[in-house]
C-alpha cells in the first residue's frame, strides 16, 4: 500500500469552474502532472471543448485552462491506496484537500464539475458538510469519470456531458 499525496491546484482567483478528481494515480504521480495517463481523456476532452491545442506542453495546457478561468484540483490531499483505481482507496486513511481555505481565496467559483463519482462521493462525505454555508450552495455536477477504467460509458457519451465545462 502507498500513502500517495495530492497536487497544488492549477487556478487563480478569477477562476470560476473547478474540475475535481479524487487524487491522481500512479502515472500522474510520477511526472507530477494531472491527468497524465495516456489513456485517459481528461485533455483530450478539454483541449477539445476549450479549443485549446492538442500539442501545447502540460503546463501550457494548464496555464490555458485557468486563463479559461477553470481550476482543476483533486478531492483528496492524502490517503493509502494500492493501485491507481479509486476502489482501492483505504477510507480510514483519507485527508480531504482545505476547501474551506480554498473558497475564501476563490470566491468567483460558482461550479465545480466532479471527475467521475469517487470524487463527488468524497466531497459530499468529507467536504460539504464542513464548508461554511456561502461555500455548500456552489453547484456541482458530476461528470462521467475520463479514466481509462471508465469503460462502460462510450467516449461519446462521455464528451458530450463534459461540453457542460465550456459552456
């Protein structure tokens, strides 16, 4: 088992969407990018819905979406897993990320968009019934999950429910 830790969020305060996942796998981890499988869709998705190019480095990707006024950040600051699956997560040993701290910076997010279930299941469990209530009114949506995993919904299906994010 590993006890992985969480990314520094890619944002700014004029941010008004944030993405969310649950904490990033071992792939990611390793180049210390989100997202960073290459099967899975997360950039695919949003280089396509943000009209952002397929060929820019990560951290033009990244500085991209927060000029889109988009933050991308994980659920989870901490917890033991033993593979990259978010089933394998050990619930005794999860530390959710400082949403509180974050809004008081961010006070222009008005969504925030779940990376499949796991993430919005840990928000709803953890998060949302300690954020002060300015902060429990923010929409959420959750997004079908663009990890590779995820087979059992046609990447179709799945583009079409992420086109929410640049509307």
């Amino acid at each position: 088992m590993a006890h992985i830790h969480s990314f520094s969020p890619v944002t700014d305060p004029c941010c008004t969407k944030l993405i969310l996942g649950s904490i990033p796998g071992k792939i990611s981890l390793s180049t210390n990018q989100y997202y960073a499988h290459p099967r899975n869709y997360f950039w695919k998705f949003v280089n396509s819905l943000l009209e952002i190019p397929q060929d820019l480095q990560y951290m033009k990707r990244c500085e991209e979406i927060v000029r889109k006024k988009i933050a991308l950040w994980d659920v989870l600051k901490t917890c033991t897993r033993s593979s990259s699956l978010d089933s394998d997560i050990i619930e005794s040993s999860i530390i959710p990320n400082d949403f509180e701290a974050f809004f008081k910076i961010h006070k222009n997010i008005n969504s925030i968009y779940f990376n499949g279930a796991k993430a919005e299941k840990i928000y709803n469990k953890h998060i949302l019934p300690n954020l002060s209530s300015d902060f429990s009114r923010i929409l959420t949506v959750r997004l079908p999950s663009t990890s590779p995993a995820n087979a059992s919904i046609p990447v179709e299906n799945k583009l079409m429910q992420w086109s929410i994010i640049a509307k």
